[in-house]
C-alpha cells in the first residue's frame, strides 16, 4: 500500500511580510526569508567593458559581487541586444523570464551556432565555458548562483 503525505496548510504558521527598507517585501527576516514583488524589483545600468551599452541589472537576493555566498540578480536587455564570448569563475544558472534568448558555446561567436530560448526555459553554464549570445525583442533573464559573479571576456582574457 502506498502512502501519500498530506499538507494540511490551516495548520501552518505562515509568518506576516513586512516591508524592508529597499522596497522588496521581506518574511520573517530572522529566518533568511526573502520574498521580492513584481512592482519591487528595480533595474539599474549595467556597464560592463567590452559589452554594449544598454544592459540592465536588478539584484534581488545576496551580494553578487560578494567573496562568497548565493546570489540572484536580473538582467534586462533591449531588442537586439548582443553580447560578446566571456565566462564566469563560477557556474551559472539562467532561467528566461521574458523574450528571446539566444546563446550559443564557444568563442568563436558563429550566430549559426545560437540556440533559442524562450520563457520558461532553463540553462546551467558550467565555471569557465565561453558563451556569447543575443535577443530578440525585450528580455529578461534571472541569474542565480555562487559569488562572485565575474565576467571574463574569452578573445581577451580581461
């Protein structure tokens, strides 16, 4: 016979959420819980040599620039956005949020050799693996992993 487990949610304590000093809604703090709204998410300018001007980065969670710990961030990009071959010291996880994300492997940056990914879809980059891509129409993707998060530009080591 098989047992199924049931979560009877009335008899769970959700805690109440209170609003942090940055906007996002946060639970029961004391614990580590985050929650982050739609309407609180706020993206800055990103600048990053070597990459055109125009990227945006929201961070939701952690310090990504930290020594170490967990970080998730947001990058926004406008239509047409590419992105030159680089890698990071560390994994990446990458989940598309909103339009069309083109990346392919290498730093050979052969646009024939882009895949597409669309919301929903979700990518885990090894430490170290050369990437390039592009998008198509307004994009949004959300980053997680361990700091720091580093951009290393492959064709030029810097």
């Amino acid at each position: 016979m098989m047992r199924v487990a049931t979560l009877v949610l009335s008899t769970l304590a959700f805690p109440t959420a209170i609003l942090a000093q940055d906007g996002a809604v946060a639970v029961d703090e004391l614990a580590g819980h985050t929650i982050v709204t739609a309407d609180a998410v706020t993206f800055s300018p990103l600048e990053v040599p070597g990459f055109e001007p125009g990227l945006e980065l929201a961070v939701l969670h952690g310090d990504p620039m930290g020594e170490a710990g967990t970080y998730t961030l947001r990058l926004r990009f406008p239509d047409g956005y590419r992105f030159p071959s680089h890698w990071h010291p560390n994994a990446e996880n990458v989940t598309v949020l909103r339009g069309s994300f083109q990346l392919g492997m290498g730093t050979d940056e052969d646009p024939s050799a882009m895949q597409t990914y669309t919301s929903g879809s979700f990518l885990h980059i090894p430490a170290e693996s050369p990437h390039f891509g592009a998008v198509t129409g307004s994009t949004e993707i959300q980053l997680h992993g361990e700091a720091p998060f580093e951009i290393v530009l492959a064709n030029t080591g810097a």
